[in-house]
C-alpha cells in the first residue's frame, strides 16, 4: 500500500475544504450533483471519444498502481542475475529452462527462454528492446488518458458554468431557480479546475514515474541476461549492474 498517495490525496481535499470551512463557507454548498454530472460526464465522454477501448481499458487497470504499485527489488533482481549466471557457467544454459518457468514477470521469463534457447546475440539484443520500446509506448499512453482528462476537465467546468449560467438567467424571477443556477455555474468551475489537478494529472504523473520504474528495473534485466549471453563473468556483471542501484 503506498501510504505517500493516501496521505497525498487526504492533505489535499482536507486543506480545501478546511479553508473553505473557515473562510465561512458550508462545506455542503460544495456538493452539487448537476455541476458533478457535466463535469465528469462530459470528461469521460471527450476521453471516451478519443480512445481505443483496448487503451482505456487498460489505463483503467493501472489505477490500481495509485495505491498498490508494483514492487521492483534491484538488489534481489542483481542477486538473481548473478546466480543465473554463475549456474550458467557451471552447468550450461539449459539448467536455467526451471528457473524460467517459476519467473511471475514475462519480460523475464521470455529472456531467460531466449538464452535458453541459444538465440543469437543480436536477435536477443533485439528482442529485449523491442519488448522494452513497446511495452514502454503502451503503457505511457494509457498513462497519457488521464493527461488527457486533466486537460478536459477545467474546459468542461467552463461549460458547466456557462450552462448553470443560461439556466440562472432564465430564472430571474424565481430566486431559488435562480440561486440553484449559480451554483451549479462555480461549483461546476470549482469541480473541472479541482479534478485536474487534484486527480487525473497526479494519477497520470505517479502511473509514470512507476512506467519509469519499471522501465529501468527490467533493462537492468536484459543487461544482464545480455551479459551472461556474452559469457562474462558473474563479479563483472555484478559490477556492471551496481549502477542500477543508483537509479532507484
């Protein structure tokens, strides 16, 4: 559980609504149900539009990432790179077929199958960066959908405005019309700007920087399942991969 992003998004709705509380204002006048309807309806709507359903699909389930992010360990990731190797030198390339077939993470797992299999260096060089470039290109933009909805979301506020303004000069002669009109307009403001830059550009943010993370975790993978292709030695891979440590 990442305990920074509860407390992140706790801070930030409280300090809000504390502010506004001691500023004089009702914290239940902030609660508009037509603002909430146009602002994340009509976002929703405009990413819908723009988006494959594969896309979304799947930036939907990297949310899950805000709160439990994937876990890469670097120091047991180079601890089992070395041990790879040392039985690699000791035993051949075939006693790693078992180990591949335990690996939960299929980047691994297809990379140890491929020095299994003997594939020549640079086709394995190949393969690696491609599955490394496309996984990289897929992941950001579903990354990018919630980008997408922090730059939709003020504009819709906007509209939202502009409507709950139509409808409060329509009621000019009736003031409960009226005043339900207004709110509705800033409230629909307050939703669009607040949304943004309180959810969707953090999740967009924080789904990267764990793309990042995962990123550099798996090319230190492929450096040194690289490495033991090249028959090097287990010290001199370890060596080599130490600069991952300083990545983290």
């Amino acid at each position: 559980m990442d305990k920074l992003s509860i407390t992140g998004l706790f801070v930030a709705i409280v300090a809000i609504y504390l502010g506004f509380f001691i500023d004089g204002g009702s914290v239940t006048a902030l609660l508009e149900l037509p603002a909430f309807i146009i602002v994340v309806g009509g976002t929703l709507g405009a990413v819908l539009l723009q988006s494959s359903a594969q896309q979304f699909r799947h930036a939907i389930s990297l949310l899950k990432w805000i709160f439990v992010p994937p876990k890469y360990d670097v120091e047991q990731g180079i601890s089992d790179i070395v041990s790879w190797s040392e039985r690699a030198r000791e035993q051949g390339y075939l006693a790693l077929e078992d180990t591949a077939l335990d690996q939960e993470d299929t980047f691994v797992r297809k990379g140890l199958n491929l020095l299994v299999d003997g594939v020549e260096l640079d086709n394995f060089r190949a393969s690696l960066e491609l599955d490394l470039d496309l996984y990289r290109e897929h992941s950001l933009r579903s990354a990018n959908i919630f980008e997408s909805m922090g730059g939709y979301s003020p504009t819709i506020g906007i509209l939202g405005a502009v409507l709950g303004l139509i409808h409060a000069m329509s009621n000019l002669s009736d003031p409960d019309l009226l005043g339900q009109g207004i709110a509705t307009a800033f409230v629909a403001t307050i939703y669009g700007v607040g949304f943004a830059n309180l959810l969707y550009i953090p999740i967009a943010n924080k789904i990267r920087a764990i793309i990042h993370q995962q990123t550099m975790y798996r090319e230190m993978i492929a450096e040194g399942l690289l490495s033991i292709a090249q028959a090097e030695n287990p010290h001199a891979i370890e060596n080599k991969l130490s600069a991952f440590r300083l990545k983290q």
